[in-house]
C-alpha cells in the first residue's frame, strides 16, 4: 500500500496535494525549487528559470468564491476577485491552518523520476533532487506532479520574419513586470489572451501608443457581470449548464454573443474573431472596450514582417515601434520524467488529463494540467482528493483500453470544438468536469436527495453558483461546515464591497402603470401633431428666456467691431472666429505660450491656469464635443486623450488663421468701463507682457478663462490636517501616480477628476480609498453596442421623452440602466438623491477597481490624525498621502466691481450676460456645468454674444433678465443637491436651443420632415451633434447635412484598426421604421397645418 508521496511544486496544486495526502493518511513531500510556497501567484521582480512568472499587477479572473479551496472558504473581506498578493496571503492562511509548510522542502530541485526496477509489482519510483548543489535519491510510493502549464515561454520567433533585425526590445510577457519601462513608446502587444489584453490595457497607460496585434480576435468577457456581480458567479450555474446541455452549441453561442455584442459590438471594435464564442478560451478585460474607443489601444491585425523601426501588418499598414511583447502563451514540457510520458505540440495522452495509461500501477498523477472555462484551483484539489484514493487503492482505474479510448474521445471532442492553437490541448469546462472527477470520488451532490430533504440548499446548490462547498456535503472528505458555506455564500460576495454604508432605497418607478401608457400615447401624440405655427418642435421644459421679439433694449449708436478676448482655450479659439465670421476685429490674450486652455498638459501647474493630469482623456466623445462646421478627422478616437485634443485645437486654429490674433504671455490685468460707457459700451482693457503694462480701448470683451483655474481646497473642513504627517495636494497638481508608488492613498471627491485619480492610483498603489460625502451615479463612456455613452444618449427624441416624464420616472428609468451594469448599492455608491439631481461622473473603470478591492470606497472624512484618516462610520485606515479632488471656485478679479461671484454664483443672463450693464459689451463664454459637451456650447454662446456686440440681436429689458435668472437659479436650487459645481449646471439640447432660438438657427423639423425626410430622421431620432446648428440661419454651412448623415460612419471609423466582415452600422432605427415612422409624421404634419385654423 503506497505511503510515501513526492510532490513536486509547491503552488496551489502542490498546497492542495499536501492536504490531500494528509487526509487520507499518506507522507508527503513536497519539493519547491525556490525559496517560497506560491507558484505562479507569487510575484518577483526578476524572472526565476523553470518558474511561472507573472507582472506585478496581475489580478484573478476568478471570483474568490468561485477559486477557493473546498472546505477552507476566502475572508468574506477579502476582494471578489484578488490581486496576487491577496492570493499569496490566502496560500499563506490555507497552508499555515492545515500545517503543510512542514512536509515542504525548499530549495530543491527535482532532477530525476524514474520507474524502480521493480514498479510493475511495486508501482514505486526513485526521485532525484538536488538542493545547495548536493544530489540526493529516494524511494516513493506515488508521484504528483504540480508544476503547471506556464514555466516555458512559447516565443514563436521563426513565424515573425525581421523579427532579427528589429532595433527595438522585444520580450515574452513571462519577462513583462510593469509599464514603466515603455513610458512614451510605442508598443505592439502581440496576443489576445488574457496576459496579452491585460498588458496592452496597462502599458496604454503609459506608452505613446499601443497596438494590440491578434491573428483570429477574441470574444471578451468583463469580470463584473449584470448588476455588479462577478461573471462567474453569474454564469457558473446547474441551471445554466442544463439549458446550454440542453441547447445546440450554435443557438448559446448566438445568445453569448449577443449578449457581449450589447456591451461592445465585437464587429466594430475589430475583435470580432469568425469562430464561435464556445470555440475558443474567452479573453476577460473590463478595461480593454474604453481603451480602444479612446484610441490607446488600437486593434490591427496578425504581424506579417518586422523592419528595423517597424511593424508591417497582413492588410499591408506600417507603424513605426519601439517595443514588443510577445502573448503567445508557454509549452509545457517535464524532461525530469525520463520516458514515462511523452509531450508533442503541447498534447499528452493523460485519463482525465490526470493519469497516464500506459503504466502498470496507478501511481504517477498530473494535477493542474487543465485550461478551465473556469476556476483551476477547485479542481486541482478534486484532481488531489481523487489521485490520493487511487494512490491508497480505494478508487481503481478502468484497464488501460477503456483510459484510451476516453483520452481519444476528449481529443477529438476538442478538436471539433476549438479552433487549432497549443492553448486549446488541454480544456475543460468546469462543471462537467468537476462532475466527472466528483463521480470518481463519490461526492457529486445528490440533488434528488437535497430537494427532499433540505429543499433550501437545493435550490442554491441548483441554481446558485458552482462553488467548490458543493463537493463537500456528502462522501469521503465530507465537510461539516459546507451546507453552511453555500448558504451565505452571497453575503462573503457583497461584504467587502460594502465599505461605505448606504442607505438603500427602493428607486420604484413614481407613477404607476396605466399613467406610463398613457404617458406613451402622449408621446406618440405629440411626435405626430404637436406642431406650433412656427414649425419647430416644442420643447416641453418651459423657456428660461424671452423671443428676441420683445426685446426692448435699444441698440447703441456704433455696433462693437474691436473685441477683447481674454484667453484661448476652447472658448478664446471660437470666440476669435465668431468675431471673425460677423466681421469684428478680435484680439486674444493668452497669459501662456500656447493655446488650449484647459487641455494643454504642462509637467508643473501654471498660477492662473487651468491644469490636467498627463492620463487625462475627455469624457465627450468627438461627433459631440467638436465645433458645429470643423468635424474631427474622422481617423481620430471617439474619446480623445488631452494630446489629440490639442492636435485637433491646432488643426482649427490653423485652418481658420486664428493665431495671428493671438497675444501670447500677455495677462490681462484690468477691464474697466470707459467714462463714456453709458453711450459707447467701450473698455479700457489694461494688459501685461515681460513686465510691461499697456492699456487699449475695446469695443466689447469676451471672458473666455473658464470655470478650472482656482483649486478649491476647504482643508478647515478635516479637522488634523495641520497634524498629518504624510502629503496632501489638490488634484489640480496631480499630474502621474509614479510618486504614489507602494502607497496607501486617499483620493477625495467622487467627481470625474476624483475618480479618474483613484482609478489611476490604484495600478501602482498599495491600496487607493475613495472618499465620497453623498456618494454618486457612475455612467460610462462605452454605451450599448460599444457606440459612446453620449451619441447615444443625447438626442431630440430622448430630450422630448424626458420633458414628458416626471422627472421620478426618468431618473428611475436611467437609474436601473445604471444598475443593471453594477448595482450602486452593492458597490456602496448609491446616494440619497436622484442621478439627475447631481452632475454625473463617467467613468469605466472603477467597478472593476472596486470589485477586484484595488479601490475601496469610503464615507466621509471625520478628521485626520498624523498618520492616518477616520471616516464617518469611525473606521480607521492608515494612509501616506491624500488627493483633494475638491473642485473649483471660480472669480475674475481683473474685472473690476462689473461682476459679483459668491460661492460660485454670478447673475448673468443665460449664464453669459451681466445684467446690471448699460450696453451688453461684455458676455462670459463657457462659464457653464453642462450635461453634455462644452465646446459647442461655448461656441454656439459666441454666435449670439458676437451678434449681439454688432447690433444684430438685442436683449431683454433688465427687469426680463432678472427675472430669468431668478426663475433658472430657483429651478436649479430644487433639482440639485446643494454644492458649488452645481451653480452653474445647463441641460445641453434645451440650453443649445435656447441660444440656437436667440440666434435663429434651430433647426425647423416641420420643414426638414417635408423637404428632407432622412435629415429629419436623424435630426430627430439621431444624437444631437453640433451640425444641427448649422443647417440654417446665420453662419450656415453647407457641409453640415453631410457631416450628420455620415456622423454613424465617424463614430466607426477609428475602431476599425483590423478588418471585420461585418458592415458598420449606418442609421439610427431600423429601415422599415423610419419608413413608416416617416409618412406618419408628413400625414400628421399635413393633417395639422390643413385642420388649423
């Protein structure tokens, strides 16, 4: 009877194989090569030989519940899915609670496992190790081998041509640790598995640029499933496995990928593999969508040659690189077993990827040597628990023919299902196979039995998840605390996500059912007939202004023709060419060297200055956030990093000869009206360069400096800030995480910039908290299909949707989008009030920084003490530095007494116009929280404000004005929460409507449904981008019907790096709709206009 067992690696497999030995009374011994338990989880600075290696931030596509071992259950406060040095941490509990360390010899090699002369009889072997450079030789009974699958880099060099004469760094991701080393390269990642996507993700944060290079493409599964769970607990079902069992492997592939098609089309995003989702090992990246549709990833396809400085892909395009990383998988070879299996192209004939048939006893056993649509480490341990009875002689193996004849079967079972690849020899999915190796053992749950006689853990062993406790109810190895296990499973899921206490409210929708049918024939209604004589479709929110009609104020005696602009940044740039376009004579001021406000990145924040972080990429996708009659190259990323964004300000500048207007390094230091203000509306407008003041007389300013300039910083808010011993600064003057490195960091504020940092942070610090006082909704870039949140989101027919609703039911319609991508009370970031009563954070990375307990979010800060931070639940935490991201205040002191802010509140008119001013010849530009794009606001405020300067248009009475304001500030005052970023907030079609009426180019829908059927429907139904402003009226451009009836074709463009079969989407609804969509409103708009009297 065997006794002695050799356990060769000392990672999960060989921790699980001490265990099982132990319990069935066997004498292990494991030899571990290196100096520490882990295996492949554990993380070194340098690649060890004949060692798994992995890069420093490798995190767990397994869910803790899902991977952990069967009768030791993770920490309910551990992260659903773990950083390595979280798994280690568990290895360390698992090995030091079971007493396993001392059966462990490290240090020690294995050199040699041959048969004893006399193993038919004995089935004993002679192992070989060597330690300290001192061979030694002894007997065992039975061998596990646990080194894995990921020791030998596969680098297949000889299929790359040139790869010889590259001059740049190539590697294998065995020898990638982190992305420091390709800060501002260019990189090609060539692979799609898991390391491959993860690596392109992580370096993109750094690198210049990066390709991602793959042959087929690859289906992408995202670790954070439907309401914020873990995918695996989602999909890891009985229930689930029954139906797919029960279904064609074509009809759940085509329900699979629909599925993923609606978080991202695969298609556009040149992922789209031609295979199957079932016939490949999935790729799982939640990051990877928002880092193609942002352009820091780009897709190409399979590498063709190398050149010195570059790559040449198969569809004939050349990049220039600096670098590549090679995701081409590993081999797997055991050269210390001389003969006794045989290894070819990555294949071995093993019964149940476990024992080799041909041997005479049963005493040699591969555990781990499986690829799972699944956990690995649940298996490994049913793998153990299953070899150590075989080992013991309580289970028997069928003769040699029938092992074959199975091993055959699998193969050609794999080979019909899997596309070819050495990745693909050794796949298993995890339920039918933990099944089969439970059959073997005798501890497959019993499910008749369960449903009779405990009916409530039958029904979560049947369609709950999966977990590894079910292999613990019943049979040898049976654990008493299993049934208990599985029954507060969901509670170990949730509770590290709740590190913030939410109140949880019920968001049931505010009218009941027969009120939204009616509510849905309202609409139907008013689509078709409602119609107001002026032809242009109403919109429901009531008018904050007044039609320039009743304007009473009377026009000045000469109209402004020379035009002060003070700054240039986005709004300095339009306000120039506005001034230009109604032929003013514009001069810009630009304190700096340079124009782009806001978003020209400078290594130190400038006094005066708005300032960005270097990883900063704008959260308005380009067709929203462009100027109305200069498209952004159709080329460029729909979510544009702050360096495309200034290409694109140079592009506009240069092609409308902006810059000669331009004084840079000239801070303007005072505007004063002049004496004879009253009748001539002029400026005296005092300026500085190199030390010298000049003063010039304007005919009207424009304020164009933006709402970012001074950090708002209310440190008398934390109480022992004075006392802290670490480092606190604004997120004004964050500009890389590098400094953060290894720290513990509290990042608060949950606004876009708060966010942005603690997602960053978390990559390179040893742990990130997130500090929120209200908490808030979290919408994302990447809407459904893959098509930008706001393309889709920001169009007339919504807007009409919503004007109708109460503002309950629209809040609670976009609320369940919203938690139906992650649950904002499980993931403790529910506040009290509704998500359009605050100014929305996008951002779509942090469910997975949170899941994955890389971010932890947290209630307010109490008070400080000198090394650490107390939170409003009276939980303390340790931490180095903080980030203020705290937001602005905003002033102008150079205009003297003209204007008054309080708090972030300043009277003007249509947030542009003072009121108090004998002649309108001052006008703030961008002085606005939209929700929305600002730029096209910002220049749509410059048509109107340069028409009025010269006299065109006129405005209200003062009184009217006042009014206005009154009435907007009472109705933001009760749809906000109290705070300074929400003073000056706008809706972004209403309030483009609202200038578009002033300046009289609106689009008319009644003529554009008459005269231009298609243009109306994607006007109407189509997002509302910044060309609908140019169809008519003043400053109308011809190119603006084109530019909206090829937006769709823009949007698609830059994603489409690699080939795709698939034709990209080219309209808003389908065809037959917008057909009968389209005579029903020309026969309602008939039937109007002859029935009105």
């Amino acid at each position: 009877m065997v006794k002695t067992v050799a356990i060769i690696g000392g990672g999960s497999s060989g921790l699980c194989a001490i265990k099982a030995c132990l319990q069935e009374g066997l004498e292990p011994i494991c030899f571990e090569r290196t100096a520490d338990i882990g295996g492949l989880w554990r993380f070194e600075e340098y690649p060890e030989e004949g060692r798994a290696s992995i890069y420093r931030s490798v995190i767990i596509n397994t869910s803790k519940e899902m991977m952990c071992f069967s009768d030791f259950p993770i920490p309910e406060d551990f992260p659903n899915y773990m950083h390595n040095s979280k798994i280690m941490e568990y290895f360390r509990m698992y090995a030091q609670h079971f007493d396993l360390l001392r059966h462990v010899h490290f240090r020690t090699s294995v050199c040699r496992v041959a048969k004893r002369p006399d193993f038919a009889t004995t089935g004993q072997w002679e192992v070989v190790t060597e330690s300290e450079g001192k061979q030694e030789a002894a007997i065992f009974d039975a061998v596990l081998v646990c080194t894995g699958h990921h020791t030998e880099a596969h680098l297949p060099l000889s299929t790359f041509p040139g790869i010889e004469k590259f001059k740049g760094r190539y590697l294998h991701s065995r020898d990638y640790k982190d992305a420091r080393d390709f800060t501002d390269k260019r990189v090609i990642v060539i692979g799609i598995g898991n390391s491959g996507s993860d690596l392109a993700v992580e370096i993109s944060q750094t690198a210049k640029q990066v390709f991602l290079s793959t042959r087929r493409g690859a289906w992408i599964l995202n670790r954070v499933g439907d309401q914020g769970y873990p995918i695996d607990i989602i999909f890891t079902t009985r229930m689930k496995m029954f139906l797919k069992n029960l279904l064609s492997p074509s009809m759940v592939s085509d329900f699979a990928e629909k599925q993923l098609n609606t978080r991202f089309n695969h298609s556009h995003y040149g992922l789209k593999p031609k295979h199957r989702i079932l016939d490949q090992h999935p790729t799982i990246n939640d990051d990877l969508p928002n880092r193609i549709i942002s352009g820091r990833v780009l897709v190409k396809p399979n590498v063709q040659q190398f050149t010195e400085t570059s790559a040449i892909f198969s569809d004939g395009t050349r990049e220039d690189i600096d670098a590549v990383v090679f995701a081409t998988g590993y081999s797997f070879s055991f050269p210390f077993l001389e003969g006794c299996v045989k290894v070819v192209e990555n294949q071995i004939p093993l019964y149940k990827f476990m024992f080799p048939p041909n041997l005479e006893k049963p005493t040699l056993a591969f555990i781990g040597l499986i690829q799972p649509l699944g956990a690995i480490m649940p298996i490994s341990e049913l793998q153990c628990r299953w070899a150590t009875r075989v080992f013991k002689g309580l289970n028997k193996l069928p003769p040699r023919q029938d092992m074959e004849a199975d091993i055959e079967q699998k193969r050609e079972a794999m080979a019909k299902r899997y596309v070819k690849s050495q990745r693909h020899t050794i796949q298993v999915d995890y339920i039918p196979y933990m099944d089969e190796l439970a059959c073997q053992v005798g501890v497959k749950p019993n499910l008749l039995t369960l449903f009779l006689t405990d009916p409530k853990l039958a029904l979560e062993v049947a369609f709950g998840p999966c977990t590894p406790y079910q292999y613990r109810l019943r049979g040898p190895g049976e654990w008493a605390g299993a049934r208990e296990a599985i029954l507060t499973q969901r509670q170990r899921i949730i509770k590290p996500l709740q590190t913030r206490h939410v109140e949880e409210h019920p968001l049931a929708p505010t009218v009941p059912f027969i009120f939204k049918l009616v509510g849905a024939v309202a609409v139907l209604a008013v689509i078709f007939a409602y119609f107001p004589s002026g032809g242009q479709l109403v919109h429901a929110v009531p008018s904050r202004g007044f039609p320039t009609s009743l304007a009473t104020t009377a026009p000045w005696d000469m109209a402004a023709q020379q035009v002060a602009i003070i700054g240039a940044g986005a709004s300095g740039l339009c306000a120039l060419k506005c001034c230009l376009d109604e032929g003013l004579v514009p001069t810009c001021f630009e304190r700096s060297g340079d124009i782009g406000g806001l978003w020209r990145f400078e290594e130190y924040p400038e006094e005066g200055r708005a300032s960005i972080y270097r990883s900063v990429i704008i959260n308005a996708s380009k067709e929203m956030m462009c100027f109305s009659d200069f498209p952004i190259p159709e080329d460029f990323p729909n979510y544009m990093h702050n360096s495309k964004i200034m290409e694109y300000f140079r592009m506009y500048a240069q092609h409308f000869d902006l810059l000669r207007h331009v004084h840079f390094r000239t801070s303007v230091c005072r505007v004063a009206k002049r004496p004879d203000f009253a009748t001539t509306g002029q400026w005296e407008v005092v300026t500085e360069s190199e030390g010298k003041q000049e003063a010039a007389i304007f005919d009207a300013v424009l304020v164009c400096t933006g709402h970012h300039t001074e950090a708002h910083l209310p440190l008398s808010t934390f109480p022992g800030l004075e006392k802290f011993e670490g480092w606190y600064l604004h997120s004004r003057d964050y500009k890389s995480p590098q400094s953060f490195l290894g720290k513990r960091v509290v990042v608060v504020g949950t606004g876009n910039s708060g966010i942005d940092i603690a997602v960053e942070l978390s990559h390179i610090a040893k742990q990130v908290f997130l500090s929120t006082k209200r908490g808030t909704w979290v919408l994302h870039r990447v809407g459904d299909d893959g098509y930008p949140f706001d393309f889709s989101y920001i169009s007339r027919f919504r807007e009409l949707l919503h004007s109708l609703l109460p503002q309950n039911a629209s809040s609670f319609l976009l609320e369940r989008k919203l938690n139906a991508r992650f649950d904002h009370v499980l993931y403790g970031l529910q506040p009290q009030h509704r998500v359009f009563h605050q100014h929305p954070t996008v951002n779509d990375d942090l469910p997975n920084c949170i899941i994955s307990g890389s971010v932890l979010v947290k209630p307010n800060i109490q008070k400080f003490t000198e090394t650490s931070a107390i939170f409003s639940d009276g939980t303390r935490e340790d931490i180095d530095a903080v980030v203020f991201a705290t937001g602005y205040s905003f002033s102008f002191p150079f205009l003297e007494g003209c204007v008054k802010v309080v708090e972030n509140q300043i009277s003007l008119y249509k947030f542009m116009f003072p009121i108090n001013l004998e002649k309108p010849t001052l006008a703030f530009i961008g002085l606005i929280q939209p929700l929305g794009p600002i730029m096209p606001i910002s220049e749509l405020q410059c048509r109107w404000a340069t028409r009025v300067f010269k006299g065109l248009q006129d405005l209200p009475p003062s009184t009217n004005m006042l009014a206005d304001i009154t009435q907007t500030k009472e109705k933001m005052a009760k749809r906000y929460v109290k705070s300074q970023r929400h003073t000056i907030q706008v809706d972004y079609i209403p309030y483009m409507d609202e200038l578009a009426c002033q300046v009289g180019v609106k689009p008319n829908l009644l003529t554009l449904f008459l005269t231009d059927p298609k243009l109306a429907l994607e006007v109407a139904f189509g997002p509302c981008t910044p060309y609908q402003y140019r169809l008519q009226g003043p400053g109308e451009w011809a190119g603006a019907r084109e530019a909206i009836l090829t937006q769709w074709q823009r949007v698609v463009r830059p994603l489409q790096t690699r080939a795709r079969d698939c034709p990209p989407r080219s309209s808003t609804v389908p065809h037959i709709f917008k057909v009968f969509f389209s005579i029903g409103l020309i026969v309602a708009t008939l039937a109007y206009v002859l029935l009105s009297p």
